[in-house]
C-alpha cells in the first residue's frame, strides 16, 4: 500500500457536519475545514484563511458563508471566494483571492475527499442497498497501514477495488460491513466503518459492540505502532498565493471579454415586464461574485448588456439576473424576453462589482425604482441575513411592477413597497425616507435616472455626506458631448495620443493596443476607469459622484474626455 | 518540525526578556527557557538578580547562590522586567521616556505562554482590524470594521518600525475608558520581539498611555508574551488593571495558535496582505533586511 495523494478516503461521517458547525478534518498531514452550507453543499477546503493562516475550523459557518474568526473576511459556499474584508469596506476584494478546494463526495454516511484528482471514492457495490448504518470512528497513534492489516485478519481487502485501506468482512452476528482507514499523517488513522442491512432493533447497542471491538482493535496496533520506530509526520503544503495578490492590494480588471459559458436553466417573469434568468455553468462551477456586482450578457446578435446578480450570499450555484423589457431597447432586452429560452447558452463575463458595498453602517437604507431592486436585493440579502439592520423601500406602479417579489418578502418588516407615486408624491416620499439622516446610516439607490437625480438631490439637502450616499445608474441619459479634440499621455506605456472629436479615449487607447475593460460603454457602470495624474477631465458619466468629479484623479473613459489640451492617465 | 535551529547572530544578541522582577521569588533558584536553551535566575543575598545557563547541580527551586555566579549572563533590569543575552547584547535597551514619568501606573501586566513564534504575535499586536471580532465590545466592536489608512515607516537612524495616525473606533479602549470613542495609536517595534503602542489617553488629551509587549522566544514555535503598562489610571488598582490585560490576551491567544505556519512567513506570496497590513509588510521587510531567521521562514533567495 503506497500512500500517494491520489487517494480517496472519507475524511468526516456526515453527522460530523451538523447545522452550521465547522469540522476540523485531516488527510494525509493536511488539514480541512468541512462545513455544509444551508443548501446542502459540503465544502472541503484548506483549513486556513489567506490573510493571515488562521484556521478556518474555528471560523464561524453562517449558513451562505465562512467567515473567519481573526478579520471576519467571508469566503462564499462552494466556490471558497473572498466576497468581503470588513478592514476595509468600501473595496470590493479582487476575485481572485479564493480558498484551496477540495473535492467531495458524500457516500455511504461518509464525506470524501482527496488531495489528488477527481475520480471518486472507491464503489462498495455492498453498500449499495441503503440501510446503513455508520459506526462511531475509532482514532488511533497508528501507521493506516497497521490497522488495515490489523482488519485484515477479521475480513478481506475487497477483491478488485483494493486501493489497500478498505476492509469488507462479516461480523459475528453475520452483518455485512466495510471499514475505511483515513490516513490522517503517517502515524496517525482514523477508523470508520459502515453496516450494510443492518436490521437490529437497538441500532445503540450495535454502536457500542462495535465501538468495544474497535477499541481493541485500536489498542492492538497502538502498542505495536510504539514497538516500531514513528514514522515522520507529513509536512502540510502551503500553497504561494498568486503574485498578483502577494503585491498591495488593487483590483484585477478583465477586459470586455465573455469568459463563461452558461446554461439558461431557468426563465420566469419574475415581475411584470421582468423577465428572470437563472443561468448555471455549462462545466465546472461559476466565479465568486459580491452584492451589487453584475456580469456581461454577450447576446446572439452581437450587443453586450450589463446586469445586476441578485443571489444572495452562498447562492453560488447558478447567477440570477432580472431583465426588464425596454419599448426602446436597442435589442438588449428584447432578445433575452423573446428569444432566449430555457436551456439557450449564453455568453457572459465573469462577475465584476463596481457598486460595493459596505456593511460598517449601523443602517443600511435600499431604495430601489423599477427593476433597479435588483443590485439593492442582493445587498439586502447579505446584510439581512447577518443581522444587519436594514429598511428596503421599493417605489414601483402596482405591485405586479415589483420584481422578484419572493425575494423582497423575505425581507418581512424590513420591506416597504411604495405603489403608484406620481413624480411629485415620490419626491414628497423620498423626503420623508430621507429627511434625516440616523447616525451612521447608508443609503444605496438604484432606479430611473429622474428617480435617482431627485433622491440624490433631497438626501444632499438633507445633510446627507456624499461618502454615504451610493447610487447605480441604469444608463447615461445626459448627453454626451464627443466634440473636443485633446491628446492624451499614458504614463506607464510612454504614448502620447491624439483624442479627436467623435471617438472616446476608450477607443483610441484600443486601436492603438492598450486594452482596458469596459462594460456598458455610456459612462453608467465604472468599469472603464482610469485614474487622472495631470490634467482636467470633462466629467461626462453618471458613475462618480460630485465630489469624486471635482476631485479630478478618476475618468470614465467610454465617455468622459479632458477640458485640458492635455491629460495624463496611469494607463 | 520546530527544530532546533541555532539562533541568528542578530537573535542570540539581543536582550530578551524573561520574567517580571516583581515576581522572582527571594532566595530561590527560578528556571525558564530562552532560545530553546535552559536558563537559571535568582536575585541574589542583595536583591540583584542574575542569569546563569542552567546547570544540572542547581535546579529550581534550590536555595539561590549568596553571590554573582562565575558565569553569569549578560543581565539588566529594565521596564519591570529581568532581561539577559546569549550572545553580545549592545549596552543599552530600546528607550520608553514615558516609563520615568513620575505621575504613571508602572504595571508588569501579565506574562502568558503561547504556542506560536514571536514575529507573529508582534504581527497581531500591531494589528487592527481584528479588533471587532476577537476583542468584541472591547477594543472594536461590529459594524465598525474599518482600518482607515496610516503612515508607516522604517527608521534607519533609529533601525524600528514606526506606525501613526492608526485611528479605530472601540468602544472600551482602557480600564477609565467611558463609551465608545476613536482612538489614535502609535506604534514602534524597536526590537524584532518587542513592540510600545501609544495610544490617547481617555484622562488628558495631550498625553498617552504606553502599552509594550515584551516576547520572550522560549523556541522558535513558543513564546512567553510579557506584558508592560505605563498608564494614567488613577482609579483602579493593579489587580484590575492585570485583569483587563489577561482579559485581552487571553482573546488573542486561541487565534494565535491556531495560525499556521507558526513561524511567520516573509515570502511575499505566502499570505495575502491588505493595505491594513501596511505596518505587518513592513516589519517583514525590516526582519528580513535585519537577516532575522528565528521564528520565521525566510524567503527563497
């Protein structure tokens, strides 16, 4: 028996992983932290946090999320992503920073794992027939190899499947059972056997006699583990993280590019005129997203829509958008409502989060026009669910026009709908939302353009710091001026280039090789940005806000351009 | 794994700490472990204490000796603490002003084992953003999370690491503190085991409370963390004020031994750092560029 990292052995039993509980795992001298997220999903990852190595099985298994005890940073269900770091919360954390994974299987009362590929446990056809019952583990000071000698001689190895730590055997009392030896260092195993057809009416005292006989087992090969010179523990492995997340800090932008393939799996009106997409991988799983984040949907007739995910924190397993039919969609919206179907592929970008948000307010005040709920509910599911006080206001013109209205009642009290405001009423209402600003409280717009100038507007004569005020436009209703000409120099690659009227500094910087991502290319999502060294910029965008725009060092580069004859960009 | 490694120059040089003078019994030989090495202590006939490498015809507990031993340590007193050297120490230890002030609480606080390498618990007392989740209601509490950002610098005239304008909300930042209030801190490491934090005092705006961390290597994996007050606290005795020390290392002590490696890792890609981490990055830098291999891993040149 060789012990390589191609092993497959159960690492945990399945009652090891009750609600919320963390469960401290080991194979092979690495160690798991093995949590069940409230869907079900068993996650087995590297037990310790990126920032700083502290163990995650002392971290805190919130039912969507782990979170880690030392900084609070939360890791996302299923795909281990860092979706928040509290020290600082006004960044979104780059992608990237994801937890080592491990594969899983649960089988047999049994939760599995490897440190090598993806083939799966070995099969006990015996086990088969359901109706098992998984015995308490015995731990013991031993070499695997011993007490699987040491099982041997009550059984066989199992014929053909012999990957030399499985033992199947008949017991005195003629029940068919299996035990499996976890290698948990090389002087150290776990025992865990499994009953097949096990009919006894006393399923406790079954537990004890073989809990007795495993003892002795264990106390058998403990003495004979001392009689032989120890083995030396296997040395963990620390994978590096990679060079970009070793540097301080910055966020890794992808180009307009669509790097996933996703399935339509399912399609509803999730309210009137709003069409909702599930959209689950085609192979593998998706990409760690955060609240307010939004993908690129590449659509059969070549137009590129950015929207809004709306699942909530540990939802990971599909991406949820809501898509609202446009009179005057330039084929966006119409396609996906008429067009696409379920099981369609489609083509998308990983997720992207130009609208973070905090969760250092003692409120959090959402105020949602239209289908503009739909980044405002996924940040009010994340705060929601971790008790973080929240008031969810949606003004919509009946209540067939509120999108994912499942959704927003599971927000109960914390959700107040407004139906059926002319412009003056809402204005009136939002006065009386917004009036007084309780201390540190967040307020988080999405809607309308004419809905968010006046929200903007009322909370600013309010009193209401900017710094506190967070809004998403849907699109640049401003017009935009492109006649100026300006040249433009870049600071990293040493060009200077010529801006004229009519082409945007987004363009120019293309056709001449220097590729920066972009998204809704109208100056509405921030995603295009760049920062300003020297010069003026001609702030056309609705993504910065006044302050952000007086201040001068950041441009949106789809739309704005420079008052200066020259402007200088880190590019 | 720990190993035995034989210190660095710069280590074996350095004073270290290794118990509260207060705290040394009269007249008998005490014992503890410094760089994987034993060592003996005992004040001797006139209350001076001396270190000696330990010896197997005097152990602790046996009567000290009447006079300064033939081979003793290098030894002085400073701050509260006995502290001695294996190697060559320099003459003088890293200066805290503040501890001569005539209207401060001097408190040998606490000293307390722990089971992870020095550097990392210098790295957790310069640290922050832990403050909500592990000393909750204390010296953070949720939703106020944010490091807001801070000056670092490594000064060559005066080889430390210093760290200012570290600002956090807590919400009970000392034994006089009444509610919760934005704290200002300082930080200096003047010595790769050894850090002083300065904070404002909730008593008088104008000045500080000084609150130092004296790590005592025992291994390489080990440490005995001394803890050293010089406050202005006029209200409580030194027992609460012991307490509430204890109190707040006993909340970081689980975190730091749940950390792995223990040894603190200079690779850059190791871990991953946020710019809260600026006065951690640093001070790596500083152990490295000092050519510190105790109690770390350094990185693969």
């Amino acid at each position: 028996m060789s012990l390589t990292n191609d092993i497959w052995s159960p690492i945990a039993a399945s009652g090891d992983l009750p609600f919320r509980h963390v469960f401290h795992g080991q194979l092979l001298g690495q160690e798991f932290a093995a949590w069940r997220a409230d869907d079900g999903h068993v996650n087995v990852w590297e037990n310790r946090c990126l920032h700083r190595g502290v163990r995650l099985s002392i971290g805190l298994n919130d039912g969507r999320e782990l979170v880690c005890q030392y900084h609070g940073w939360r890791y996302a269900n299923r795909t281990a992503g860092c979706t928040y770091i509290p020290a600082h919360p006004a960044d979104a954390p780059a992608r990237t920073i994801t937890n080592r994974t491990y594969p899983v299987v649960e089988r047999y009362g049994l939760i599995w794992t490897t440190l090598g590929e993806e083939r799966g446990p070995p099969a006990r056809p015996e086990l088969d027939s359901g109706d098992l019952l998984t015995l308490r583990e015995m731990a013991a000071n031993a070499p695997a190899a011993m007490a699987v000698a040491a099982l041997r001689r009550h059984g066989d190895d199992g014929g053909q499947e012999g990957d030399g730590l499985s033992v199947t055997l008949t017991t005195p009392e003629g029940t068919r059972a299996a035990f499996f030896v976890q290698p948990v260092d090389s002087g150290r195993c776990v025992i865990r056997g499994v009953l097949a057809g096990d009919r006894s009416p006393d399923s406790i005292a079954t537990l004890r006699l073989h809990n007795e006989r495993l003892k002795a087992l264990r106390d058998v090969i403990e003495a004979e583990a001392l009689a032989a010179p120890a083995p030396e523990p296997l040395a963990p492995v620390y994978a590096p993280v990679s060079a970009e997340l070793a540097e301080m800090p910055g966020l890794l932008k992808a180009g307009r590019r669509a790097s996933l393939s996703v399935a339509v799996s399912r399609k509803w009106a999730a309210g009137a005129d709003v069409a909702g997409f599930e959209l689950a991988a085609v192979s593998g799983g998706l990409p760690t997203f955060q609240p307010g984040g939004h993908i690129d949907v590449h659509l059969p007739n070549g137009l590129i829509r950015p929207y809004s995910l709306v699942n909530a924190p540990g939802e990971t397993g599909s991406y949820v958008i809501g898509v609202k039919r446009d009179p005057a969609s330039r084929g966006g919206s119409q396609t996906l409502h008429e067009t696409v179907r379920e099981g369609d592929l489609l083509a998308i970008s990983e997720p992207r989060n130009n609208f973070p948000l905090r969760r250092d307010a003692n409120l959090t005040i959402f105020i949602a026009g239209g289908v503009g709920v739909t980044p405002l509910i996924a940040m009010a599911q994340a705060l929601d669910h971790s008790g973080s006080a929240i008031a969810f206001h949606c003004f919509a013109r009946d209540e067939a026009h509120i999108a994912f209205a499942d959704r927003l009642g599971a927000l109960k009290s914390r959700f107040t709908p407004h139906l059926g405001l002319d412009p003056v009423e809402t204005e009136a209402r939002l006065r009386t939302l917004l009036g007084q600003r309780p201390v540190g409280a967040h307020v988080y717009l999405c809607g309308p353009t004419p809905m968010l100038e006046t929200a903007r507007r009322v909370a600013a004569e309010a009193g209401w710091p900017e710094a506190a005020v967070h809004f998403e436009y849907f699109k640049n209703e401003r017009a935009v001026d492109a006649g100026s000409s300006f040249e433009i120099a870049l600071a990293r690659s040493a060009l200077t280039l010529t801006v004229p009227a009519g082409r945007t500094i987004l363009e120019v910087l293309r056709d001449n090789g220097v590729d920066l991502p972009s998204s809704c290319e109208q100056g509405a999502c921030g995603t295009c940005e760049a920062t300003v060294l020297e010069g003026e910029p001609d702030h056309q965008d609705v993504y910065l806000s006044d302050a952000e725009k007086r201040e001068g060092r950041r441009i949106m580069t789809c739309v704005s351009r420079a008052r200066s004859a020259r402007i200088t960009l880190d590019v | 794994m720990s190993g035995f490694a034989s210190p660095d120059p710069v280590t074996l040089n350095l004073w270290h700490p290794i118990a509260a003078i207060g705290e040394i019994p009269p007249g008998k030989v005490s014992a503890t472990v410094l760089l994987d090495e034993p060592v003996n202590f005992a004040k001797v006939a006139d209350g001076e204490p001396f270190v000696w490498r330990a010896r197997p015809e005097l152990r602790a507990g046996d009567a000290a000796p009447s006079t300064r031993p033939a081979d003793a340590l290098p030894s002085l007193v400073a701050y509260g603490y006995l502290w001695t050297s294996l190697g060559t120490p320099p003459e003088e230890i890293f200066a805290i002003p503040e501890y001569a002030e005539p209207d401060r609480r001097n408190v040998a606080a606490a000293s307390i084992g722990v089971a992870v390498s020095a550097p990392r618990a210098i790295e957790n007392f310069l640290d922050m953003g832990h403050f909500p989740y592990v000393h909750t209601g204390i010296l953070g509490e949720q939703p106020h999370t944010e490091v807001k950002e801070y000056d670092v610098e490594t000064s060559a005239e005066r080889d430390e690491v210093l760290a200012t304008r570290c600002r956090f909300f807590q919400p009970m930042a000392s034994t006089v503190a009444k509610g919760g209030m934005e704290v200002e801190y300082v930080y200096r490491v003047p010595h790769p085991f050894c850090s002083v934090l300065y904070k404002s005092s909730p008593l008088d705006a104008n000045r500080q409370d000084v609150i130092a961390i004296f790590l005592q290597p025992v291994g390489q994996e080990r440490i005995r963390a001394h803890m050293m007050l010089s406050i202005l606290d006029d209200q409580n005795d030194d027992t609460f004020i012991r307490r509430f020390q204890l109190m707040v290392f006993g909340q970081d002590k689980p975190i730091l031994e749940n950390q792995f490696p223990k040894r603190l890792p200079l690779d850059p890609r190791a871990e991953t750092p946020i710019r809260a981490d600026k006065s951690a990055i640093a001070y790596r830098r500083w152990l490295s560029a000092k050519g510190v291999t105790y109690g770390v891993i350094p990185a693969a040149a």
